[in-house]
C-alpha cells in the first residue's frame, strides 16, 4: 500500500511541476502524444514546398518543362516563346492562360531547388493521375523543351534522365 501512495505521490508531484512550468511561459505541450501526433501530421501535409503539392497533371508537366529551360539559368526569349507555343498548342491555352502557367512554374522553380535534386517529388499528389498516354507526353514535351535552342546541355540532359526514371509508370 505504501508503494502505491508513493508512486501517486510522484505522479502528483510532476503534475504539478509541470503546472508550474506552464504558467511560467514553459511549453509542455509537446509532452502530449496526441497532439504531438497531430501536430506532426499536419506539418507533414503542409509545411511541404508547394511544388511537391501539385494534383494535375498539367501543372506538373508544365513544372518539368519550366525546370528543364531553366537548369541551366534564365530562360531565354526563345526558350520562353517556346514554351509559350507548346502550351497553347498542347494543352489548348490561350495567350493569357499559358503566360500564367509559365510564371506560376517558374515562381515554384524559384523557391528553392528541390525540384532539380528531386522530381519524383514533384508526382507524388498526382500519381495516380498518370497513364501510359500522359507520361509518354510528359517526356515528349521536355524532349522539345530542351531542343529549342539547340541540342541539350549536360544539365539538362541530367534532369531529362532523373525525370524519365521518375516519372510514373503506366498502369
């Protein structure tokens, strides 16, 4: 009996220290595993680099092809008016619409480079979306993107190899 009241002793004590603590400024909240859990969760879904949180597979295309004109530095005129014309032509945007793309993917690319060291990341909302036809053009179109201008640098055709081993796989 005397163990017990000592172990509820010990127990009371912390309780109450940790009280303390709390009500000097110290957080002890991360002591609790369920809100841990939560907390953790929820950084995980959304602390994430917003170019890893594509879920169509336009925008993850369009990504790519940015990223492959843009390994190397900025992108030229030719490369942007290229780009421009694949857009329009293939995923049947008008003049504004494709300009739009253009820049919110070269605004993801410009966050950081992430999406250089690591494409896989970049399916990974999407990946179901991806059929034979959709992957298949997906390495068509960076195909051309890196050809505009000439034939593909070493950078590029570096990334060309790391997104084709990436991309998803028919299903």
């Amino acid at each position: 009996m005397h163990i017990i009241l000592a172990l509820l002793g010990v127990v009371v004590t912390i309780v109450i220290l940790l009280k303390r603590l709390q009500d000097n400024g110290l957080d002890v909240g991360w002591l609790n595993p369920i809100t841990w859990r939560r907390r953790r969760q929820y950084r995980k879904q959304h602390d994430l680099n917003p170019a890893f949180k594509l879920s169509s597979p336009m925008e993850v295309v369009a990504l790519l092809m940015v990223a492959v004109a843009k390994v190397d530095g900025d992108i030229s005129k030719e490369k942007k008016a290229g780009i421009l014309e694949l857009f329009q032509r293939e995923f049947h945007l008008n003049e504004q619409q494709s300009a739009e793309l253009l820049r919110a993917s070269a605004h993801l690319i410009a966050q950081d480079d992430d999406i250089y060291n690591a494409p896989a990341n970049v399916f990974t909302h999407c990946h179901q979306l991806f059929d034979h036809e959709k992957s298949a053009s997906l390495c068509h179109l960076i195909k051309q993107v890196s050809l505009i201008d000439g034939p593909a640098s070493s950078a590029q055709a570096t990334l060309l190899l790391k997104i084709e081993l990436a991309r998803p796989q028919s299903t």
